[in-house]
C-alpha cells in the first residue's frame, strides 16, 4: 500500500508540482513552437508521453548496470543523448514499416523530440532523485502527461491571444511569452498540495 | 588516469557502435520503399511552405500529387513554371494555375452610404477605422481612404467616388491589398469569375437598409435560384462558391438591391 501511495505521490508531483515545462523551463521551444493549435499541441503531448517512457524504460538499465559498474557517472548527459536519439530514430523506423498510420500521425513530431532537453531531463532526473526502475516509469509517465496538461492548457490561452488586440510591439512572440509566465505562476499555486493531499 | 579516459572512450564508442549497427540494420530490413516522384517533385517546388495549395507544407502537396492525384497547379508562388515541370514528372498535360484577382466587396459609394459622422483626421483608412468603424453607418463599409491604393504595387487600385475600386487588368494577385484592408472587405477570387457579391455587410436585412441602399439583405432569393447550388447566405450576406459557380447570372437578376454584379457580355 505504502509502494502505491509512493507511487501516487511521484506521478501528482511530476504532472503538477515540477512540471517539466511550466515550473521547470525544460521542452520551452515545443511548448512555444507547436502550441498554436489544439490538436497539434496533443499530438506532439502524447509523443512525448510515448518517448519518455520508453527513453526511461532504456537509459535507467544503462545507467545501472553499465555506467555505475564502470564507475562512469560522469558520462551520463553524453550517452543518454546518444542512446535517446538513436532510440527515437529506430521507433520512427519501425513506426513507419508496422503503424504506418501511427506514424503519420506522430511522425512531424517524433524527430523534434530526439533533441528535447525534457526527455533528457526527466531521464536524468529519475537517476538524481534515486528512483527504483517502477518508479522511474511513473515520473516519466507524470513528466510527459504534465508536458501534454501545459501544452493543451496553453494552446487554449493561445487561440485567445492571436484574437486580442495587442499592442504591435507586444504581438507575436513576447505577448505570448508573457502569457506562458502567467500560466506558469498559477502552476506554482499547485506547490504543497500533493503532501497535503496524502497528508 | 589513462585507463579511466580510455575506459570512458571505450564505452561511449561501444554504446555508439551498438546504436549505429541496430539503426543500419533497421533502416534495411525494415525500410518502406517511398515513390521516388515525392522526392523529384519536392525539389521543383519552391520550398516556400506557405500553404497557399492547401496542404500543409511542400512536402505534403508533393505527397498529396503523386498518392491523392491532386492538381498540379496548386502551387501559387511557384506559377505556370513549377505547374509545368510538376507535370513533366508526371507524364501529364500541364494546366495552367488559376490566377486570381482581388476585388473590393462593397458599393457604398456615397450616396448610398449612410453616413453617420463626418471624418477630418489624417488620410488613412486605418486611423478612421478607429473612430467608430469610419465615418459610414455600415461598419463593413469601404471608408474610401486608399490604403489599398498606396500599397498596390500595380496601381491598379484608385478611389472613386468613396469607394476603391480594382483595375482587373492590371491586378496581379498578390494579394498585398486584401492584407492592408483594415475592414477585410477585399479578397482574391479567380480572374474570371462572372457572378460578384459586391457588399460585405453581415448584418439583419432591416439594419442593412438603413444603413445602405446597396446592401446585401440576405432575402435568399440568390440561393433559392441558383441552378448550381453554388451561392448561400451565410451570417446575413451572400457568398459565393467559385467552384461550383457555372456563370449563368441568374442570381444578379433576382437580387433585389443589385449587390451581385454580373457584367453583360459585350
């Protein structure tokens, strides 16, 4: 029971409290670049989803069993990108060859995770914060469906602001900047509420 | 020391080998053969993404060429040049692209225009525009200022009588006009396009009369005629589908305020 309610625990605070995009800055430029619409931010949301977990389900063993046995910790950033991009790339080709209509759908987006610093950071942060492998899996699952929360929340704010009548030196890129740090703020009210939840 | 670097060397290489070998073994056995004619036909086109086909990209129109049989003259910045080498890979008879021309969708000319103020500030449509929507009653109305005018790489564009009017002749489509229009009353439509709805007011037929004589009141009597089902009111004002239009007039004869334009055949 205590497992399960650790569990819990790990997959609220990822989704709410450190969400990987509004209160820890990582995967900026997709939040930026593919939140104009609201089927285009879900697509590249659930593509992310999908890649963490498996870039997690492939770099914790690595991490485990070849680079702490060598006493390699160090050369963690370099061979999780190594690994993460070569593992998005072989998921693309066999996308491609058994799901093709999987992969028309996740295809645009795919390419552009290989070098989302989200993916690396949710990686890397399991191994930081000394989770076992299950858990692991449930942070990345909370990272990528807090990332899929910002995303869709934010390409609402969106749709609003390209119809508000900004002044010209705010339109375009800093007005939605501003927005992005108002929809952070509110995300910082979340602080506190997972421990008081299983409190 | 020198073991540990060479250690560190040894593992990142290894783990690069491992990645490279399974992709090189994916990429053969699990590859899918593509058309080559996507690839020969997205080299001719411009690379300009800018959807004016209506797909989402060059890649995808390219795409959408070869498997959806889509036409090769989509392509608006590429031209008759692109459509022709489009269809040389193909093998097929190249049509030429629709060209199109803007046209200012309203005849408020003064006189038929209510006004409701009369406006003295600077020459600009989109400074009068602030003021209340411009000096005439309808707010769909061309204020008759000539920013269109000033941009017009043409001049095709003058104003006449409170009202922009285009040269069709020489119009070329750029569509520079329909961008500047603070109103959003000019659009491009296929140069020979007979049947014209000249007014863009979306408003309920009894506010339309009061505020122009001239002004779309969305009777259907239009959409009720047409042979083709090609003209719908839609919001309160008439549009019409160029694709389905055959051009037959009838709609200008029945409108009852005259605000379809169909110019008789000289």
């Amino acid at each position: 029971m205590d497992t399960f309610r650790n569990l819990i625990i790990i997959l609220m605070s990822s989704v709410l409290v450190n969400n990987y995009v509004l209160s820890r800055f990582l995967g900026i430029c997709p939040f930026l670049g593919v939140s104009k619409k609201l089927d285009q931010a879900t697509g590249m949301g659930v593509s992310v989803i999908f890649v963490m977990l498996v870039a997690t389900a492939a770099t914790w063993p690595i991490q485990h069993f070849v680079l702490d046995e060598l006493g390699l910790g160090y050369m963690q950033t370099i061979v999780f990108i190594l690994v993460i991009a070569a593992l998005v790339q072989f998921i693309e080709i066999v996308l491609k060859k058994y799901i093709p209509s999987l992969h028309a759908s996740l295809g645009v987006y795919l390419p552009l995770i290989t070098t989302n610093c989200a993916v690396l950071g949710v990686t890397i942060n399991n191994i930081t914060d000394g989770y076992n492998f299950i858990e692991s899996l449930v942070s990345s699952l909370g990272a990528g469906l807090g990332f899929l929360l910002a995303m869709v929340l934010f390409s609402g704010v969106r749709s609003r602001i390209e119809n508000c009548d900004a002044p010209e030196c705010f339109k375009g890129l800093p007005v939605t900047l501003i927005a992005a740090s108002i929809v952070s703020l509110a995300f910082f009210g979340f602080a506190g509420v997972v421990d008081g939840l299983f409190a | 020391m020198i073991t540990d670097i060479l250690t560190a060397v040894a593992v990142v290489a290894a783990v690069g080998i491992i990645c490279a070998v399974l992709l090189a073994l994916a990429s053969h056995f699990m590859s899918v053969k593509s058309d080559e004619r996507v690839g020969s036909i997205r080299e001719c086109l411009p690379g300009a993404n800018c959807g004016a086909c209506g797909y989402t990209g060059c890649d995808s129109y390219a795409k959408a060429i070869v498997e959806e049989g889509a036409k090769t003259n989509l392509c608006v910045p590429g031209a008759t040049a692109v459509a022709e080498k489009v269809a040389a890979i193909l093998g097929v008879e190249a049509d030429a692209v629709e060209s199109r021309t803007a046209f200012v969708h309203c005849n408020g000319h003064n006189g038929a225009a209510e006004e409701k103020a009369i406006y003295e500030g600077i020459k600009s449509c989109k400074s009068e525009c602030l003021i209340y929507g411009g000096s005439k009653a309808c707010i769909y109305a061309c204020v008759g200022c000539g920013d269109c005018a000033s941009v017009c790489p043409k001049n095709a564009i003058c104003v006449e009588d409170g009202v922009a009017r285009i040269n069709k002749k020489l119009c070329i489509g750029c569509g520079l006009c329909v961008k500047t229009c603070p109103k959003g009353i000019i659009s491009l439509i296929p140069t020979d396009a007979k049947a014209i709805v000249i007014c863009s007011n979306k408003e309920k037929g009894a506010v339309v009369r009061k505020e122009c004589t001239n002004g779309c009141i969305a009777c259907k009597k239009c959409e009720k005629t047409c042979p083709s089902d090609a003209i719908h009111v839609e919001n309160d004002l008439a549009v019409i589908d160029y694709g389905k239009c055959i051009s037959c007039g009838k709609c200008a004869e029945v409108c009852p305020v005259g605000c379809i334009l169909f110019p008789k055949e000289k």
